[in-house]
C-alpha cells in the first residue's frame, strides 16, 4: 500500500504558509498579491514564490517559527505507526515549501517521513530564500499547481498495489482523488467528492485513516483501480 498525505490543513492542523505570512508577511505586499491570485492574473505556483519572495526574516527565522508554530492533526503519529507496522509506504506530497514542512514535522519527531515538496534554495550570505524547485510531473498534472502529487502514485498503480490519498483541497488534491483507489477527504476536497461522485470517507483527526490501514495489512483481499 501506498499512502500519500497532503501537509497543510490534513497532515497539520492549520495551513503551515498561511500561518508564517501571517506572522512574518507585509500587509500591503500580500493583500496585492492575494488580489492577483484570486482574480487568477497569476497561478498558484506564481502566487505562492511572490508571497516567500516579499518575506524579510531569514531562512532560520521561518524555520524556527515553523517548529514552533505549526502543529500536526490528531491521529498523525498512529496512521505513520500504522504505515510502517504493515511495512507500506507513506509520503506527505505537498504543493507548499519543504523550509516550513520538514522543520514543522522534525518538531514533531516525525523526520524520518519522506516529502515531497517545493524545495527552496538559500542564498547563505543573506540566509534568505534565493530560488525554487519543483519536483517530477505528470501530463496529468499542470505546471500551475506547484506539485503533482498524482505522480508519486505511478509506480504503485503500475503494480496494483492499493494506494490511499489523504487531503482538503482542490487543484492537486483533485487530481490525486480521481486517480486513488482509497479517499479520505476533508473540507473543499471532501465537498469535490461528493459534486463527482468520488467516494471518500470524511474525518477530522487521522486515527480513521490509521484504522484503515491497520484493517487493509490484514486483509488482502483485491481492491479495483481508481474511482
């Protein structure tokens, strides 16, 4: 079994980059660039560069505000505990920044989870964020999203193994929920679902997804392809 975890709003508790604009952003400069995004002048990969681009504080700073700020859900540390009793394969696919996700998840003692993100890179004099790369896509997946988190499913599908996609939001949560054989789906992901004909299972805290993988590592039985 595969299981593929988006990180704000599903894997933690809050939305990790809204939480760090907020505490180190400037008004005007993110209210500007908010405006361009919502009126959709600019994508979200655009939108999500402009918004690191206008930050002052350093790359420590974010780092240290994101261990100190961004909690994980209910249930987190059972569903990885679950993954790894039945020996599958568990990754957080997120289309936000690895300088918040990973340190947020070390905090959490969870470093030893595999990401898959936006990776930044620093510009050691300054310590300030001086460029973004972007992971392997799939056509399915388009440019503007940031991260194709459809893609860290190829090989799982290619050998039909069960793969289980955990999220709350729309463009590449959508995606990924079209091509899983196992939803869990929370706010507008959950609501997408449901307007598609997706079948998903709700939650809140994680400890249903970690009942689900427990059940699924003792029962073998053969699962379809996709929803």
């Amino acid at each position: 079994m595969l299981i593929v975890l988006d990180f704000d709003d599903t894997a933690s508790s809050v939305n990790g980059a809204r939480i760090l604009l907020r505490e180190l952003g400037v008004d005007w400069t993110r209210s500007e660039i908010r405006e361009r995004f919502d009126s959709g002048e600019t994508t979200f990969k655009r939108y999500q560069e402009e918004e690191f681009d206008a930050l002052t504080a350093s790359v420590a700073e974010i780092k240290n505000l994101a261990s100190d700020m961004i909690p994980m859900r209910e249930g987190l540390s059972e569903l990885i505990d679950a993954a790894k009793a039945g020996g599958h394969q568990l990754v957080v696919a997120s289309a936000g920044l690895d300088i918040y996700i990973k340190p947020a998840l070390h905090a959490a003692g969870l470093e030893d989870v595999d990401v898959i993100s936006v990776s930044t890179t620093t510009d050691e004099e300054s310590d300030s964020i001086s460029g973004y790369v972007y992971p392997p896509s799939e056509s399915r997946c388009t440019e503007a999203w940031a991260v194709c988190k459809c893609y860290p499913m190829r090989d799982a599908l290619r050998q039909q193994d069960e793969v289980v996609f955990v999220g709350d939001g729309r463009m590449a949560d959508t995606c990924a929920a079209q091509t899983a054989d196992t939803v869990f789906a929370r706010s507008r992901l959950l609501a997408y679902c449901q307007s598609e004909g997706i079948e998903a299972t709700a939650f809140d805290g994680l400890e249903p997804v970690a009942e689900y993988i427990r059940s699924r590592t003792t029962d073998k039985s053969p699962v379809g392809m996709g929803n």
